[in-house]
C-alpha cells in the first residue's frame, strides 16, 4: 500500500502537521515505522541517520533506554488522572532550578498552548492589549501569533493563516530580528500599549539566525522602560543551547519563559514560568484563567524528567558540543573545498545552512536562501541516508545519540550531495 496516498484520503495533505508532507522539497514522506538512538528506520526496514530528532526534543536520541523505562514504569501507574501528582511537583522544582528567571511554572501539553497563555498572562500583568513579535518567528499556532511567523508558514509562503480575525490580528505588532531601532519605533508609535514582547533568543523558525552582539540586552532594557514584559520563546533553546537554555547562555534574564519539546521527552508537553510575582495572577492564585486535562500527564513528566536528569549530568553540553562542531567544521570544510560559499550558522548542537551567500542575521537575508537548491540538497542526502526537515527554513539537530561513525557518514554525505546537485 502507498501510505501516503492512503493518508491523503483521510487527512489534509496526508500529515497532521503541513512541514512534514514534503511540500516543498517535493516527493513523498518517508513514513517511520520505529526510531533507535541517532537512527530512524521506514516502513520498509531503510535506515536513516536523523537530524529532525523530532524537531527537537529527542537530544538523547530515539527510545534512550532510561526514558523508555520512566515511560513504562509510569503507563503501568496509570496515563493520567487528572489529579497532582510527584512527578508534576518534581519537574517544576527541576524547571526552576535549571532555568535562571523561572520561579513558578504551569505545564501544558504544547508549545502553542504555553504562549497563548503567556500572552495571556503578559497582557493581565501589564493590562495592555498590544505585543511585539518578529517577523521569520514561529510561536506556534494560536491566533494573535501566526502574524508573519517562520516554519512551516514561511516554507509554504503564506506567513499569516486566514481565520484569524483582523481584528485580533492587529493587535500584533511586527519587528526585525537583530534591528533593535525597529522594536523602538513601535514602542513610540503605540505608547504605554504594549505588553510583551516576544523572541525566540536564538531564531530557529527561520533557518538558524543568531542574536547579534547586545540584541537581546537591549531588548530588556527596553521592556523594563516601557514597561512592558520580554518573553523568551525557549521551546527550541530551552535545555538545548545549555541546562538553563538561551537565557543563562546569553546571560540574559526574561520576564517570562516558554518551554516545549525536550521537557517532554519526546511526549506532548509545554510550559511557561516566571517569577512568582507574575505567575500569581494565573488561576486558582489569581484570575487569569488557563486549564487543561491532560496538564503535567505522568507519562511526558516521568519521560521528561528522566531526560533532564541526564542532561544535568556532568559534561553533558560539553560532549554534545564537541560532537555538534565536528558536524559543523565538516560542512564548512566541504564548501571551502567545493569553493562553495554558502551561509552557515550555529550554536552548540543547533545548525543551519542556508543556500545564499554572505552573512544571515536577519529574516531579510534568510529568505534570500535558494530553496530549489535546498530541495536538491534534501533529497541528496535523503538517498545517502541523512534525514534532514524537509524545508530550509528549520534547523538541523544533534542529539548526544549521534556516533563518531554517524558524523562521518554525515560529512562525506553532505559533500557528496553538494557535489551532485552543483
Ligand atoms: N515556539 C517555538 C520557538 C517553536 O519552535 C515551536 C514549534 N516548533 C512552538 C513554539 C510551538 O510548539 P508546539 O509545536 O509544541 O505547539
């Protein structure tokens, strides 16, 4: 049977998320039947090494023996019940050990569920209606955020989503990445208006652009003489740039925090946190309301703890670094020798080539990227048995799975890819 086809019949674009049904490099998607350590295998036994790892969370690698196990004991507890549980106490006393300006946290089953409530918080704390979002950013799919959001959105060049009102719409503002003065002309055109500002510190929705030198201290600066709120959109950097995330690499403290991905351990979960004082507006505390059935299930806080318990191991960021730059030194070896000049940006075991030249800092020069070329490239290495995301504009993850032989594999494959596509 064609799967793919098959699913199309029943689901929009055969997937239940668009970037995954191949739209823009074309062809069909590798359908997974079963993943192992830096390995996924489709449902013809293929073997693949992964740099999605599940667009992030997976940083040990698929099925770590110690997460599988959490998971099973856990399932033989109970799935869920809607009632506290240790396992809720224990991973918000983790969070906010880890993560530098987070003293209370709610979990949630999605990143998108954790910013539409930190929004919601922001605009009950400040009492203002108005928030600042840069373009290229994704901060999931809630209404006021698919304004000119990156990801899939930016692949299918379609940056804004119809079904949102205009009127919820404008009351999201736009910003360029790494151009404080364009943060600065909103806030003096829409005084005393805005709430929060929101940033992924390192962007990873638009490929990988990093911040510039002062980029993110100027932006609290700026919010703390606004008064407005600056949240940092950790789900992709949140306890992958370091155990503290994008914030305690940077050494810069936000407002509010949202969390996703590697807190679940590869199952549904999301968070947001901030310093008590804030997050004692949320219900049953204070009035703002936010729920949710499934909130802090046994089975994400058993996998998700199990993962950060060997993140917090000794060394852990170290090895995952020095893995992630032999990676990156070999792609960059592989252009100078192919006399290719193409952009790449990373930080720890984030990477991304882009197809242009010169520099990338801002969502301008990100989508300058040739992605025909990226689609060669993709299905070049497809063949080769790399499995990359299947559209430019995401970034390539390394997990502390990936071998020596796996990196190798990797290098000589990107080279050879490169070679062939010209
Ligand atoms: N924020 C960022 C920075 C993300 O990258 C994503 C998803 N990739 C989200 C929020 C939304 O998370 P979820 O897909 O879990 O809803």
């Amino acid at each position: 049977m064609n799967y793919f086809q098959e699913s199309c019949k029943y689901m929009p674009g055969g997937v239940n998320s668009p970037v995954r049904a191949f739209g823009s490099v074309g062809g069909e998607p590798v359908f997974v039947d079963r993943a192992k350590g830096s390995k996924i295998y489709d449902v013809n036994g293929k073997e693949y090494i992964d740099y999605v790892c599940s667009w992030g969370p997976m940083i040990l690698g698929h099925t770590d023996e110690d997460v599988l196990k959490a998971i099973k004991d856990a399932a033989e507890k109970g799935a869920s019940f809607g009632a506290p549980t240790v396992n809720e106490l224990n991973m918000a006393k983790l969070i906010t050990e880890m993560v530098p300006s987070v003293e209370m946290v709610r979990l949630v089953s999605s990143g998108t569920e954790a910013l539409m409530s930190a929004i919601r918080l922001a605009r009950a704390y400040t009492k203002r209606d108005t928030i600042v979002k840069f373009e290229g950013c994704y901060h999931g799919h809630s209404d006021s955020l698919l304004v000119k959001a990156g990801s899939g959105l930016l692949t299918f060049n379609q940056p804004s989503s119809p079904g949102v009102p205009e009127d919820f719409a404008k009351h999201t503002l736009i910003a360029q990445y790494n151009d404080i003065d364009s943060v600065k002309a909103l806030f003096k055109e829409n005084k005393d208006k805005i709430a929060c500002v929101l940033v992924e510190p390192a962007a990873g929705n638009m490929g990988l652009v990093l911040p510039e030198r002062g980029f993110l201290e100027s932006l609290k600066n700026l919010c703390a003489e606004e008064g407005a709120l600056l949240l940092f959109d950790e789900v992709i950097t949140g306890f992958r740039m370091s155990s503290g995330g994008a914030q305690k690499y940077y050494g810069i403290q936000p407002d509010l925090t949202t969390m996703g991905k590697i807190i679940g351990g590869g199952l549904p979960v999301g968070a947001y946190g901030a310093r008590k004082e804030i997050m004692d507006l949320i219900s049953p505390v204070g009035a703002v309301y936010q729920a949710g059935t499934l909130s802090g299930n046994p089975l994400a806080t058993a996998a998700g703890l199990a993962t950060l318990k060997k993140l917090n191991q000794p060394g852990f960021y170290e090895a995952l670094k020095a893995k992630s730059d032999i990676l990156w030194d070999g792609f960059k070896g592989n252009c100078e020798k192919l006399g290719l000049k193409y952009a790449f940006n990373s930080v720890e075991s984030l990477g991304c080539m882009f197809f242009t030249e010169g520099e990338v800092k801002s969502f301008a020069q990100a989508i300058k990227s040739d992605t025909k070329k990226y689609a060669s490239f993709f299905h070049a290495m497809l063949k080769r048995g790399v499995n990359l995301a299947p559209a430019q504009f995401e970034c390539m993850f390394v997990s502390a799975a990936h071998t020596e032989e796996d990196l190798a594999k990797t290098i000589a494959a990107h080279y050879d890819s490169l070679k062939e596509i010209g």
